[in-house]
C-alpha cells in the first residue's frame, strides 16, 4: 500500500511538472527561450576576445528569473546543441545584450544569449536543447532540456512582456 501511495505521488508531481509554463533550473526558473535568426547586438564586447559568431547564426535567447540570494554571469552555463556545448555570449538586463563578465543579481527576469551554427539547429517549430550548469560539482545533474520556441526572424520577446510565470505551457498547448 505504501508503495502505491509514493508511486502515486511521484505520477501526480510528474504530471504537475509536465504543464508547469516554467522550466526548473539550478539558479531558479527558465521563463522562456527562443531561437532567432534577426541579428542580435552585443555591446561592451572586449576587444581582445572577440564573440565567436558562425558564418549562418541563430540566437538562442534562454530568459530566466533568478531564486532569491542567486547570481548568474556568462561563465555559469553553456546550451548543449547537438552534442557541442556553446557557450553564454552575454547577459540582457535592461535593454541591450552585453558581454559582462561580473555576476548578475537581480529579481526581475534576464536573458541569457548563445549564439549557435544555423546549420544544426532552429530547422523545426520547436527545438530540445539542454541547459548545462558550468559551476561545481558541473555534471549531468544539473543539466535541463529545455524546449526552445523557433520564431524565425523575429526578435527575441523583449524582458518586459517575458511572463512572470512562464511560456512554456503555451508552447505546449500549441503543438
């Protein structure tokens, strides 16, 4: 009888888990992401270590809300693509993209940029790539498949109108 509770319990908070419009990260919660083609400007890049940008780019925009007394910067998390991890370009906490290498605190969403090789991915409505957390103990523990939205050439969705509590419930409703 136990074991019908516990596995009964484990069914429910999976199906909670499966029509969350949120993901679950490390350092909190994955609102949306979205994969674009429209060129995405980043400033305050250093001149001595230039963005490595493919020759046909997509934009892989991960927008996320931190949890409470957790910081992100570049250096924290890569996007697996198909085997090849890429990783953050820059951070987007008000209006413009940037290239900063300082953590980022804050309680209102952000986005994380990673520019990726057209070639591999953005070819279907709805893409699977995994979040990997960079930090220690950096294992597969701390990695999340994450269903990214293909919008073509559009621009990314702009920090303000990203849901407080997520996209990825419509994601799913629409397929």
């Amino acid at each position: 009888m136990k074991y019908r509770i516990l596995i009964l319990a484990a069914v429910l908070f999976t199906a909670s888990l499966l029509k969350a419009e949120a993901v679950i990260f490390r350092s909190g919660k994955v609102l949306a992401a979205e994969l674009s083609t429209s060129a995405i400007k980043v400033t305050k890049v250093n001149p001595d270590a230039p963005l490595s940008i493919p020759e046909t780019p997509v934009y892989a925009v991960v927008s996320i809300k931190l949890d409470a007394e957790r910081s992100v910067s570049i250096f924290d998390y890569s996007l697996e693509v198909f085997g090849k991890e890429i990783n953050c370009a820059a951070i987007r906490t008000k209006r413009n993209f940037e290239f900063t290498t300082e953590n980022i605190s804050q309680r209102t969403p952000l986005q994380l940029l990673f520019i990726a090789d057209s070639k591999f991915v953005g070819k279907q409505a709805t893409e699977k790539l995994i979040l990997k957390s960079r930090l220690t103990p950096a294992n597969e523990v701390y990695a999340v498949e994450i269903p990214f939205t293909v919008i073509g050439k559009k621009a990314p969705m702009d920090i303000e109108n990203i849901p407080h509590e997520g996209t990825f419930g419509a994601v799913e409703a629409k397929k």
